[in-house]
C-alpha cells in the first residue's frame, strides 16, 4: 500500500477500514541469507538497502524488542554533516543527502525538518578552528556559512551576544541540517524492508553464536538456532556485549547519554543551537517542547537513565546560552547506551570470523548516520568489500594508527 494525500481522504470517506498493517508479523525461518541483529534505524535501513540496491531476498532482522525501543527512538533527533577529517566529512555528507531524499524513497512521512543548525564561537581561537572545518565542508560538497555576530543576532534576538562570560564571536552554520522525527524513522525503513520482502521478527534475542572452523553459522535465538550465510551485528551499545558471544573483544566502551525535554513552548528556536563554551546543544520539536542534551555520564554503563551530576551540568549550560529558559519546567528525561569508540568514529568492517560482520561504535553521531550506515553496511555484506565513503572505518586502523579523531582527545572514549 502507497501513501498519498488521495488515500487519506479516501480512508476518512470510508471509516479507515482499509489501512494494512506498517509490516508482517512474521515467525523466524530456520534459515536465512542474511541474518541482521539488531532491528534499530541502522539495521532497518540495511536491510532495507541490501534488498533495493542488491535484490536481496533472503533477509531477516533479528530485534531482542521491539522496532524503535532502542537508540533510534531515543535520541535529540539532529541530523548534519559538519564534520572535518576526511574520513568523515564524504560519509555524513553522503547521509544528509540520503536524508534529502528519503521520504519520498520510503514513501513515508519521517517530518524531515531542514531548519538549520549553528555552532557558536565564543573565542578568536574557535572561530579560526571553526572555519577550517568550513573549508573541509564546502571541500567535500558540504554547505557552511561562517555567520557574524551581526548576521546571527538578526537571526536569534533572543541571544546575548554581549555576554561578558561567554561573548558570541560568530558562528558556522550549516542550513540544510535540521531534525527528523526519530520514531518515524524506524517505521519509515521497516515498512519500506519489509515491503521488499524482508523478515522483521521482534522479541527475538540473540544469544549465542554457532561458530565452527572460524566461520560463523548461525545465531542462537530465544527462538531456536536461525541458519545464516551471513550474520551482521548492529547494535549500537549492545556491541560489546553481543561481540563477547562470538569472544570478541571491541575497541568499545558503552555510556549513558542522557537527553531532555521541556514543556511546550511558543516557537522560540528557528533551528538547531549549539554552545561553543561547553557541551549543549538544543532544538525545538513540532509540539513546542524544547530538546537538548550535553555530555555523556562518564562512567562505563548499560543502564538507560543517567545521574544528577550530568543534569545540573547540562541545565547550566541551557542558562548560560539561554537565560530565559530559569523558569521553564522540565517534562521528561531518558537515558541512552552509547556505544563509544576509541577514536570517535564508526566501524563497518568485516570481523576475523568468516562470515560475522560488524557495524557499531557511533558515539554520538549514529542517527545523523542512520542511511549511509545502513548504504555502506550493505555494499560491504553484498560485495565483502568496505564502500567508498566507509572505507576508513576498519578495525585495523586502531593497530596501524590511522586513527579518524575529530576532537583531538585520544584514546579516551567518555571524552568523544
């Protein structure tokens, strides 16, 4: 069934009796061509690109829930490509421009939202580092624009530029990033698989991995043994967890990074704002409440809620940027597991067991990345070779000191 404005009018006419269900409710077969663990927006969409680009027909998605319980439904829903290493910069631009486009790819309403995003600079040293990154943008196809003080207090009145602790100096803007709704996201790809035939089986856990003469099976289930010609992970800050069942040990830490919303307010943000003093970053959603986020707990941890430290530091950074938020309430806050390398940056890569993949160690960047991850994942699961735009992303970068290091802080996973 497609989507249009014609079939909403026609089913309003008709007492909605004619809407099918987004995807099957299917039973896992006992054996697969492709088995992919992990039923977030990564492992959606790469089951949804292995099946549309390679004609794909044997997939199953494997998820231990329920599709959207995990990360892609629990983020601040920002997406861009404002990155500087050459190792990323093709990648994210590579994905916000598959964001562009994926509505109408997946004929679904994913409330793709190109408002905007800015990064303030408070300092003459952080606009100098801040148009380097620019350049490496507009290098690679990128859009930046490196904003005045003036320009943006036309934007954002609501802004103290004179600010006698944290001045704002200017800023770089890249207008064609903006939000998408998380939720629909995941909706948006498992409908689009499983219209291509694509097994999605829900409540499904994996438990252990058949691996005999250094290849790879199958995958032990809560629902039996599932044969697989291949089996590829994707489970964001489960890796390390799911990996130690094959005794594999990742280059991985997992954090909790916490998120907030606020009541609903008046629009107030044009876009995406995010402070250059500290680790904040704030949007506003379609029904007014305010979302915002800053830096991970710290502490190693798979639990989905985070502690009073980080919050008190979060909510200071909302005051020094935003005063007039004092008053505002807060209506909710969660928790998410990030899986965070050691660099910084993803890994898509075959694994030193035949036939076992891996894609995971996002940190914070894995929903902007949802489409390319789920492109290059599937180029490499089709071809056994990495994609163009993932090629950098192996794990032997680690031991040959390749590393792809965005913010310069090493081999310290809570600082990414």
């Amino acid at each position: 069934m497609r989507y249009s404005g014609l079939r909403v009018i026609k089913e309003a006419l008709t007492g909605h009796k004619g809407w099918k269900p987004a995807w099957r409710e299917v039973a896992p077969k006992r054996a697969y061509d492709y088995v992919i663990i992990g039923g977030g927006g990564h492992g959606l969409a790469t089951a949804y690109y292995l099946a549309r680009n390679y004609g794909a027909k044997n997939i199953a998605v494997l998820e231990k829930g329920w599709v959207g319980g995990g990360n892609v439904g629990r983020n601040t829903t920002i997406i861009r490509s404002n990155y500087l290493l050459d190792g990323n910069e093709p990648f994210y631009e590579h994905s916000l421009k598959l964001w562009e486009g994926l509505e109408q790819d997946l004929n679904y309403n994913a409330m793709i939202s190109q408002r905007g995003i800015l990064n303030l600079v408070h300092s003459d040293a952080q606009r100098d580092a801040f148009t380097r990154r620019g350049n490496a943008m507009i290098l690679n196809g990128a859009d930046a624009d490196l904003m005045t003080t003036e320009a943006i207090q036309t934007r954002y009145p609501f802004l103290n530029v004179n600010n006698a602790r944290f001045p704002i100096k200017g800023g770089l803007a890249q207008h064609r990033g903006g939000t998408v709704r998380h939720d629909a996201v995941a909706w948006g790809y498992a409908r689009a698989a499983d219209s291509l035939g694509v097994d999605i089986i829900q409540n499904c856990e994996v438990t252990g991995f058949r691996i005999e003469a250094g290849k790879c099976l199958g995958v032990e289930t809560n629902q039996g043994y599932i044969r697989a010609n291949k089996v590829a992970s994707c489970v964001a800050g489960s890796s390390s967890r799911l990996m130690s069942k094959a005794d594999m040990r990742l280059p991985i830490e997992s954090h909790v990074l916490q998120a907030f919303v606020s009541e609903g307010l008046k629009p107030i943000l044009p876009g995406v704002i995010t402070f250059g003093a500290g680790h904040f970053y704030c949007s506003q959603s379609d029904k007014g409440g305010l979302v915002f986020g800053g830096d991970l707990d710290g502490y190693n941890s798979y639990a989905q809620r985070g502690n009073l430290p980080v919050v008190e530091d979060v909510c200071e950074g909302a005051m020094a940027i935003f005063p007039m938020l004092g008053r505002v309430r807060l209506l909710r806050m969660w928790g998410g597991i990030m899986d965070m390398s050691m660099d910084g940056s993803p890994i898509i890569d075959r694994t030193h067991v035949e036939s076992l993949y891996f894609n995971g160690g996002w940190c914070y960047g894995g929903f902007k990345a949802t489409p390319a991850s789920g492109w290059c994942y599937a180029h490499l699961l089709a071809t056994d070779t990495p994609h163009e735009y993932a090629k950098e992303y192996r794990f032997d970068r680690f031991e040959k000191g390749r590393m792809i290091d965005e913010k310069g802080v090493g081999n310290n996973p809570q600082l990414h």
